[in-house]
C-alpha cells in the first residue's frame, strides 16, 4: 500500500523494464533516471516460455517397467520431499 516501499519501487522499475524492453514505453525520453532503459536488450514474446507446473503422467515404455511420479498435494501442485 506504500508506493514508496522499496518492494513497491522495485516492482515499478522491473515493469518499467519490461515495457521498455517489449518497446512498449520508451524511458530514455523519461529525464527521471537517466540510465533506465538505455542497455535492455529488445524482446518478442515469442522469445518467453510459458508452462503448466503439472506433469503429464508417464507411460510405462516397452523397454522398461517402469514409471516415475513426484509428489504433488490435491491440487496437483509439486510437493518436494513429498
């Protein structure tokens, strides 16, 4: 709730970030901080990768009789040392 938090400004500049390096917002015309932006590479969003946390269950293959589980809690989410 306090915007000037150093979580809340943190997340400010990561977004900043983002938006500068999607060109969405251009922040060198910005003259609050001179530095932002200025050495962020470009991204596409075809350059992130995107993915479900659940793992399809395995097939028993025909050269092994064997298959591997991990450990997750009702909703499916991964439990380590579960």
């Amino acid at each position: 709730m306090d915007p000037e938090s150093a979580w809340a400004v943190a997340r400010l500049n990561c977004t900043e970030q983002l938006l500068t390096q999607f060109s969405i917002i251009d922040l060198a015309t910005n003259d609050d901080d001179e530095n932002k932006g200025d050495n962020s590479p470009s991204l596409c969003i075809h350059q992130i990768a995107f993915w479900d946390e659940m793992h399809k269950e395995q097939i028993v293959g025909l050269v092994r009789n064997c298959s591997y589980h991990f450990p997750s809690d009702a909703n499916g989410k991964y439990v380590p040392n579960g």
